[in-house]
C-alpha cells in the first residue's frame, strides 16, 4: 500500500534565502517519488529559529494534519530542521509514535530511532549552545574596539569606511545629523519640564520618522528605568558604550524573550567620544529629572493602582478601546482609560487620527 507523507522544511534567520525552504522541498519530493510514497502537503517554517515550538505555525499545522487523518510517514531533510531543542524533538517524535506515524530523513534514507533522535537532539542543542558563546564573545571583542554590535541605535548610521582592499568595514558607524538634531531636541524638551507623551505627539504632528515603529510611543523616549532602555537613558549619546547591559531568556510557556539587567560587573563600557551627540551638561539635567520623577512617584499615596505601578486586576488586559481597539489602563483613582487617547498616539485604523475616547 502507498504511504502518504508530510514534508516539513524550515531554516533558521531571515538572514538565510529562500531558496533553503526550495532546496530542501525539492530534495523532499524527489525521496517520496523515489520510495513510491504519495506526497499530501508541504509544510514550511520560514526565518524561525529551530529551538522554537509554540512559535512555529509550520510545525503545528503539521501536528494538527496528523491528528485529524491517517498519515504514514512525516519526511524532513534532516532531523534538526524539525527542531534544534532536546525537549521538543522528543515531544514531536512521542507525538507521531502514538500516531502510528514514523519519521523519516532524506539524509539518512531511513525511519528515525528514539536512539537516534536522542543522539542528533543532543549535537543540535549542543551546537546552538556553541554558536551562541561564539557569538557574544565576537561582540565582546567588537565592544571594547567601540563597535557596534547590535542594531543602530537612533541618531547614528553605518559608517562608510573602507579597508584596504575596498570593503566597508562592519561595525562602524558614525553620527546621523538630522536625527542628532533630533536627539538633542528629546534631551532639551524633557530637560524643561515636558513630559515624554507630549514630546512624542510633537514628533507626530511635525511627522518626523519614529526609530522603530510608525509613531513615536512616549514609552520610546522615557524608556524604563530598571533596564536603563529608551533614548533617555543611552549613554552612547554621550559617548559611553555599554554592553552586556542585559541578557534574555526564553520563557519557556511563551517562548518569548524577557530581558534581565545583568550586574554592572559584566559590562562592558567603552569611551567612544566621536559618538557624542549630548552634553554632560544636558545629560545631567535630563538625569536630575528623571530622579525627581521617581521619587515623586514612589511617595504618591493618593493612588493605590498606580503606586504598584500597574499589577494586574481582574480587568487587566481585557478591555479594549471601542473606537480604536486599543488597551484601557488605569488612568485616575480606580478609573480606567484609553491608552492610545492618553498618549495622543496616531491611529492606521484611524488614517493616523488621535483617539478621541474620553470615556473613563
């Protein structure tokens, strides 16, 4: 009888082509043909990471396919294409066991032992672990040289320096006037007495282009303080480079990234003066603020929600804005509000308008 197979294909970054996915799928069809098996579907995760799970609609509609209907066999290239992590490579090969699905590679040419799966799991999960050490100590190396090693930070653009033999050297970057201007104007605004949603709904209205997103966000030029993120709280526009100021772990429910502040005995700081955009003088206005900001804010007894700073109430998350979607938080004395309204944030949904719900 004629098995029918799923294909699954996947490749890691978007830094990979996609002709990864189309190499792997035509070498998927081209083992079913020669085996004599019935090819259904195609499966596919593009620029996702093989450690990966929950994240992966590829994988999961995969799994679901072999749940609903009676399905042979499930061919991947090679093993760490279907996941690069211990735990979820056994979970998806005790998943297609109890299926009565086997699991094949091309490369191997036959059905994948819980032996084998146990061995190749482990070199994946081994050489991530690997890449990674390799990788943070490249961009240690290139920090303490004053180089970047992450993405721009706002107000700076790629150098254009050239080696010897004509390549633009990477790492290097260089001040990027019309946003420095820019920089100098957050740090005098807010140094002054305006506040954060103010200056950002400044931004908007003279349509200056965000860093990040379509709209400048007040959370973009305030920051948080604990994680000392935000334009506020860049020290590289003063001339100082700090990195290793954080680390990120996977949650392992969410799969989702959370930063953590690492003691400032791992940073690594560097003096990089040809980066300075700020004066200490300004600097040190903007931090003076931002103190008295905190400590006015740690005494306020006249609102208990907002004193712990949001925790979550039974409402929390659940109310929507009816006129733009958007998120209702705590915005007066047990009251709640639209947050897109309070931040004068721009809308698509709205042709760039400002909510207008003042209902609280």
């Amino acid at each position: 009888m004629t098995k029918t197979v799923l294909f699954y294909a996947r490749y890691s970054t978007d830094r990979q082509d996609e002709v990864s996915i189309e190499t792997q799928i035509e070498l998927g069809k081209s083992f079913a043909e020669k085996q004599g098996w019935k090819l259904v579907e195609i499966y596919s995760d593009a620029a996702v990471s093989g450690t990966s799970f929950v994240l992966r609609p590829g994988i999961q509609q995969l799994l679901s396919r072999v749940k609903e209907e009676r399905i042979d066999v499930v061919l991947c290239v090679t093993v760490d294409r279907l996941s690069r992590d211990i735990e979820h490579s056994h979970k998806i090969l005790k998943e297609l066991r109890y299926r009565d699905v086997d699991l094949w590679t091309v490369h191997a040419g036959t059905p994948v032992t819980d032996m084998e799966m146990s061995f190749r799991a482990m070199l994946s999960h081994e050489l991530v672990g690997q890449i990674r050490f390799r990788t943070r100590e490249g961009m240690k190396t290139a920090a303490r040289k004053g180089k970047a090693t992450t993405r721009l930070s706002y107000g700076y653009r790629l150098g254009q320096q050239r080696d010897a033999n004509g390549d633009r050297i990477r790492g290097v970057r260089e001040i990027e006037p019309a946003q420095a201007e820019i920089v100098r104007w957050i740090f005098e605004q807010y140094a002054n007495g305006v506040s954060p949603a103010t200056i950002a709904q400044n931004l908007n209205d003279r349509r200056v282009p965000a860093p990040q997103e379509q709209y400048w966000r007040d959370d973009t030029i305030r920051g948080d303080g604990k994680r000392q993120a935000g334009i506020l709280h860049n020290e590289l526009y003063v001339g100082r480079m700090i990195w290793n100021k954080q680390n990120y772990r996977k949650n392992p429910e969410t799969e989702r990234r959370t930063a953590r502040l690492n003691d400032k005995s791992e940073w690594v700081v560097t003096e990089v003066p040809s980066m300075r955009i700020v004066s200490d003088e300004l600097w040190a206005r903007v931090k003076e603020r931002q103190l008295t900001t905190l400590e006015n804010f740690s005494r306020t007894t006249t609102n208990r929600l907002n004193r712990t700073h949001r925790p979550s109430y039974l409402l929390s998350g659940m109310l929507e804005c009816a006129e733009c979607g958007g998120s209702y938080a705590i915005m007066a004395k047990e009251r709640y509000g639209c947050s897109n309204h309070k931040n004068k944030l721009p809308i698509d949904g709205l042709g760039g308008a400002c909510c207008s719900n003042q209902k609280e």
